[in-house]
RNA sequence: CGGGGCAUGGCGCAGCCUGGUAGCGCAACUGCUUUGGGAGCAGUGGGUCGGCGGUUCGAAUCCGUCUGCCCCGACCA
C-alpha cells in the first residue's frame, strides 16, 4: 500500500476524550473515531486490524468443528417473552416497535434466536453435537459506555452456541470450546487469565471469563457458559433420543469481544511513541521508508523495487511515498506500530545496504538490499 | 442512575471574572527554501463561541433552561 493512496489520520496531540492509553492511541494513529457515547467507526488501518484477529477467531472455530452462520441483529421481542427475558433484562435491551407496532429490540447477544434456529433445524439426536458461531455487531444500552472501544454500546463480537444431547456431551464441548479461547488468545499474545464468573443475565450453571491482565486492572476478553437447559426448556428446543423420547437439548454459549481485543492488545503492547503490535494482528507487515525520494532516484527506484519485492512475496507492505521529512515518517511509522522498518537512504545504498529496525526493539541493523527478505521472514 | 467536570474552526487551548462583534498552536491549502526523528518563511481557507430564552444600545462573556461529552461508583464481551 502506497500512503498516499492510503487514508491515514494520525493526530499529534491526544484528544481529551481519552483517558486510557489504549483509546489514545486508537484516536491517535487513526483506528477509530467516536459518532456519539458508546459507538464509534472503524476507520480503514483500524479496520485492517480488527480482520487479522477475526482472520484468527474464524481459523480456531472453523478447525474447533464450529460453522458460521449470521442472524439479524434485529430481533422480535416474541422470543424474549418465550425465554422470559423481555421483563429480566432491564434497560439495558434496546427495544423499539416498528411501522406495525410490533415490538423488537437490538441484539445484546443471541441465545433466544439461535434457540429458534436449533428447534427448527435439528430434531434427531444424531444431528448431535452442534455448534453455531457468528461475528457480529451487538447493541447493549450500557449504562456508562467508556475508555472508547473498550466498554461501547455497539461492539463486534464472536459468540457460540451448542447443543447436545446430554450434560456430558456439553462438558466435553465447553472444553474444546475453552482450549480454542486459550488458543485464540496465545495466537494474539495476550496476557491472560481464566476466571470462575457468575452466569449473570445469560444464565445457565457455571461460567468462566477470559481476563487481560493490564496494569491499571483487568478489562474481560471472553465468557463462556454452560447453559444446561434454561432455554431449551423454555423455548422447547428438544430432539428425540434413541428411545424416542423428546428431550430438551443441552446449551452452551462461548462469547468473545473482537473490537475489544484489539483495544486490549494495544493496552498490552505500546511504548511512549506508540503501539507495537504483536506480529500476527499488526495492519502491515512492512513499512519501507526512502529518505528524501524526490531529490534522489536511486532512493526512489530501489525502495521502489523493494516494495515491489515485498508484495509479491504476499506481504502486507506500507510504502511511505509522502513527501514529508524523514522525522515525521518515523513518529507515523512508530505510532501506527508496523512490526519491521526498512529505511532506504543514500548514504547506505552507497554500500549497497539498507536499515532494518524491529517496532519492538531500538537497535537498527544494516542489510544487504538482496538479503532484505531472507533477513525479514 | 448518583457524584464530579467540560462544551470556542478537524485536534489541543486562550479569551469569560471586569460585556464592545473572536484569537493562539497543530492540522489543511498555495508558493519558495529545506530533507535521518512531527522543518522555516510568506500567504490562503475554515468558527451563527453546544441549543433555546432572558438582561442590555450591544452577549463567547451576565442570568435561566435544555442538550451533548468525559471521569468516579454498581453491571457487562
């Protein structure tokens, strides 16, 4: 990607919404702006971000035996009463009518519409076990939205359901289902811990929440659920057992904040000039940097053939063709946070040598120019 | 929802106390110079000072009211 083909905003000064170092830097290296409390968009660097770590989540769903499928965000309040939850869940389910005046609210999570799915799709318990994922935006009315993409109102989340036929079938699930958040997280180079939870608003018998350890506290990535039969039973999703009789389906539930994780991954992972992302989520690979290619063809045509070089070895490749000086290429660089740096200037071409810094370390390094890729991967 | 704070160009702020028709830095645009850590000079564009009402010859400034946003607390991925 050529940067001035590429719609980068970064700020220089911190804007005084933000209080917490992740939301600065969201603010500041262009990831995210704020609409209104609670809801924000996600601009193009941002948005590059948060497909790596979907890119992520998908792989270990996918390879856990869960398939992914997509419900509405609007959803009818007809299967809120059925599961109880339209009086239970509080202000917290924004709940509208429609041109008909019939009652709907926006989905804070979809254990009532997955349900309909199940007892509609599956009758037999040899349709067994099954799970369900999706990525997709939620709606809860939060009482205070904060710390920006943190705790918002709107936000894209990973959830899973299952279902079985038996409680052992579930254990069984929920363990696969928590080894693969375990994974996720690992993936991502999250620091993370895994704690006992109350089932809350959701329900169901035990719970437990994946924790980002950070130092100003500890801001939960993830929660899982065993969800027994609360729903099933309620909104009569059974299937018949090899007896031929009906009974009520067992439930889990497995939830995960994707924009979350990238707000916590960059709590994790930032220094005074940036973030420094964890290479698997980073939004390029690659920055090369040509020091002052207007006045020097050379630098212009080898950083050039670099980048070209890059990208046909498949690598997300940011190209700082701007005409700006060297300093304010560095400070973008460093606070977007691309993993490896390549400086391209006169004064090493004359050896036939490039400069490499990782965004991690503050050693620099000298690379023959036909040895780039070799030394990057 | 309770408590605290803020609202002036895209971002950060001054001006308000002591009313006289809006200013600084950054960003943007043009030109020249500059080019290894957010350049310099010159010039340009952009604000009904959050909304409404009041006081006054005159309101960013004083009074009332509403709204929005941020922080602390109880809840959540």
């Amino acid at each position: 990607m050529k940067l001035t083909n590429f719609p980068l905003h970064t700020l220089k000064e911190v804007p005084k919404d933000a209080e917490i170092i992740s939301h600065q830097l969201m603010l500041r290296a262009g990831l995210i702006r704020r609409l209104a409390s609670g809801l924000y968009t996600w601009l193009p660097l941002g948005m590059r971000v948060l497909r790596n770590i979907q890119k992520i989540i998908r792989e270990e769903m996918n390879h856990s035996g869960a398939y992914e499928i997509l419900m509405p965000m609007v959803q009818p309040a007809e299967l809120w009463h059925e599961s109880g939850r339209w009086g239970d869940y509080g202000s917290e389910l924004a709940r509208f009518n429609d041109r008909h005046d019939r009652e709907f609210c926006l989905g804070p999570t979809h254990e009532e519409v997955i349900t309909d799915i199940a007892r509609n799709e599956i009758s037999s318990y040899k349709q067994l076990p099954l799970i369900y994922y999706q990525i997709q935006t939620k709606f809860r009315d939060e009482i205070r939205p904060r710390f920006g993409v943190m705790r918002s109102r709107e936000f894209l989340m990973k959830d899973a359901y299952s279902f079985h036929l038996n409680e052992e079938s579930l254990l069984e699930t929920y363990d696969i289902m928590r080894n693969a958040y375990v994974r996720i997280l690992e993936r991502l180079d999250l620091k993370f811990s895994i704690e006992k939870a109350d089932p809350g608003a959701i329900g169901g018998s035990l719970s437990e929440e994946f924790h980002i350890i950070d130092d100003s506290g500890e801001i939960e990535v993830g929660h899982i659920f065993q969800l027994g039969t609360k729903y099933s039973k309620s909104m009569k999703a059974s299937v018949t057992d090899e007896t031929g009789k009906d009974c009520p389906m067992y439930m889990g539930c497995y939830g995960m904040g994707v924009t979350r994780l990238v707000a916590a991954s960059i709590q994790q992972n930032n220094d005074s000039k940036g973030i420094i992302w964890p290479k698997k989520i980073a939004p390029f690979n690659i920055v090369i940097i040509p020091i002052n290619m207007k006045k020097s063809f050379r630098v212009k045509e080898i950083s050039e053939k670099l980048y070209e070089t890059l990208i046909q070895s498949g690598y997300d490749v940011l190209f700082d063709d701007r005409d700006v000086r060297p300093g304010a290429q560095f400070v973008d660089a460093d606070l977007i946070g691309v993993t490896h740096r390549v400086v391209v200037s006169d004064k090493e071409l004359d050896k036939d040598m490039v400069e490499y810094k990782g965004r991690s370390s503050d050693k620099t390094r000298m690379i023959k120019i036909d040895k780039v890729l070799d030394y990057l991967f």
